[in-house]
C-alpha cells in the first residue's frame, strides 16, 4: 500500500506553507539563535483575537517580550509590576513592535502593584476586568532573588522567607530590580498561589475558563547544589499546579507550568565563572541559552486553543538541560 502524501494531508484547505510560514532558512552552523529577541518576526496566524491576558512580572524582559507576540496575535494585555518605570519603559517598546497602524492603546494597561499585599493583588484581577470585562489567561512571571547557600549555611529564616515569597505571595516581586538576570548565586522564583486564586476567580466568572501559566524554573524538576530553598519553593509550584489543575479542572481552567533555565537577558552572564557557564552550556542538547522570545512563543501557545485540552502540564524550555 502506497503512502500518502503527508505534506498535504496536513494542509489546511486555503492554507500553504508559504502562508504558514514554515519555510524559514535554517540557521548556520552553530548560531543556532539569534542574540537578540525579535518581536516583528512574521507570525502565521493571529489566533488569539480578543483574548485577555494579565501578566505578572511585566516590565522584565519575558514579560515584554510574552506582551509584544499576545498583542500581535490580537489580545488585550495587562501588564502588571511593582517597578512603574519599568513599564513605562516597556510600553514605547511594545508600540514598536506592532505593525503600524494598529494601535495598542486600547489594547494595553499597566498596573503597579505590590503582591506583599493581598488586598492588592485582588484589586489588580479586578481592574483587568473592569477595562476588558473579562480574563482569559494569565501568565504568572514575577521573580524574586534569593541568596546561593549550602545547607549547613541556610537558616531557618532563610527558608521561610523563600517558600512564603515564592509558594504563597508571590504573584508579584518584592522588589523592582529583580527580573533579568539569572545568575548565580542569585536565584529567581515565579508566582503562586494568590496569583492562581485571583486569576482565576476573574475566569470564572467572566469568561467560563482560561488558561494560568507559572513560570517556574529547571530547578523545579531537578536538584542544584546550594540552591535547597529555592528548589524546594519550585519543586512546590509543581504541586500547586497540579492540585489547582485538578481543581479548577470542572471549571474549563487549565494550569501549566513553564520551566526555563538560563535566559539571555541583559546581564544574563553577571555572577557566573566562565568555567560554569561553559559547563551549563555544555549541558544543554542544543548548544544555547534561551531567549526570552522562546519562552513567549511557549506562552501564546498555552494561552490559544491549541492547548486546549493540556492541563497539569510542565513543559521545558532548556534546550534539553533536562532531557529526562
């Protein structure tokens, strides 16, 4: 029996792969990816037409860049962060990056808000609502610095502070200057529960569902010497996930996690020996740190329909640093 043409039972009828855009050249040899991120690369559809979207953590890199592809898909954004300069600086940048003559004004809020306080977190998801009268999705990207210690060194305050920061107020950072650099023996750490709770007390009530993504980290799904507080407060955003998936499930709301590992961001090189950066760059099958522009094509995935029926999920984006 003759096989079929795959290429086109595939096809989409009315589509090409011209229109699809999956005819981009390969990159030579070891440049693997480009050094910079690249808001105005062409998309191939715009499938997210009038979704809500809040995200936590915006003025930092992930979050500006996750912003300019939700907007050129077609959603609203809230961008949320404790850091006001911070977002007044992302917003010429975002403008930038949309294709003239579709403005973002109405497209886009910003809100500063401090996550140490719960009353603020609640106002936050209901100003989200209040200007696009619902909410689709959130991504929970905030991070959060924590001091590399070994285990005879970290006190138990030190622990406490990390798992209360990261597993339970950690919608938003503690501090404004907190986002880009991942470096050693500085640590990052996501959101959690309250950003869950408020997120999806908007879904369900204004949009019968939605998807809730928690930037999480590698080191929540593999151990690192001196880092036992920050792995534990990831290893417990992977419970909170789950155990929100399972609950909010009946409520049409999925819950994933998103595991980054070295990101190229400003000053993403500030703390690390040369030595182990080579050594970390040795362990990543693909031979390259990420850009923030692989995280946020990871997010509009999650945040479309095409992830409909993924919940409970962790999805790497390492390069294959974990390749278990």
């Amino acid at each position: 029996m003759q096989r079929a043409n795959t290429t086109e039972s595939l096809r989409t009828p009315g589509a090409s792969i011209a229109t699809l855009n999956l005819n981009k050249p390969p990159r030579p040899g070891m440049e693997r990816a480009p050094t910079s991120t690249n808001l105005t690369r062409p998309l191939p559809i715009q499938r997210l037409e009038g979704k809500v979207v809040m995200i936590t953590g915006g003025g930092g890199k992930v979050g500006v860049e996750s912003a300019g592809r939700l907007l050129i898909e077609g959603c609203n954004v809230a961008l949320i962060d404790i850091d006001q300069g911070a977002l007044e600086a992302a917003v010429p940048v975002l403008k930038a990056a949309i294709p003239t003559g579709s403005p973002i004004e109405s497209r886009l809020l910003t809100i500063v808000a401090d996550a140490t306080k719960e009353p603020d977190v609640e106002a936050c998801a209901k100003k989200v609502v209040q200007r696009f009268e619902r909410l689709d999705a959130a991504l929970l990207n905030c991070c959060h610095r924590g001091e590399s210690k070994s285990i005879f060194d970290v006190t138990e305050d030190d622990f406490d502070r990390i798992m209360t920061i990261n597993a339970k107020s950690g919608m938003f950072p503690p501090h404004p200057a907190l986002f880009d650099s991942v470096t050693p023996p500085l640590t990052l750490d996501p959101p959690a529960f309250l950003g869950v709770k408020y997120a999806a007390t908007a879904m369900q009530t204004t949009s019968g569902g939605g998807s809730i993504i928690i930037r999480s980290s590698i080191a929540g799904l593999r151990g690192f010497p001196n880092l036992i507080s920050y792995s534990a407060s990831k290893f417990a955003l992977r419970g909170i996930a789950l155990t929100a998936a399972e609950e909010l499930g009946p409520l049409n709301i999925r819950v994933n996690t998103i595991h980054t590992s070295i990101i190229q961001t400003q000053g993403y090189k500030d703390g690390w020996n040369k030595e182990r950066l080579a050594e970390l760059k040795e362990e990543t099958a693909l031979d390259r740190f990420s850009t923030p522009d692989d995280v946020a094509s990871v997010v509009a995935f999650l945040v479309s329909e095409d992830s409909k029926f993924m919940t409970g999920g962790h999805l790497k984006i390492d390069g294959g640093c974990v390749a278990v």
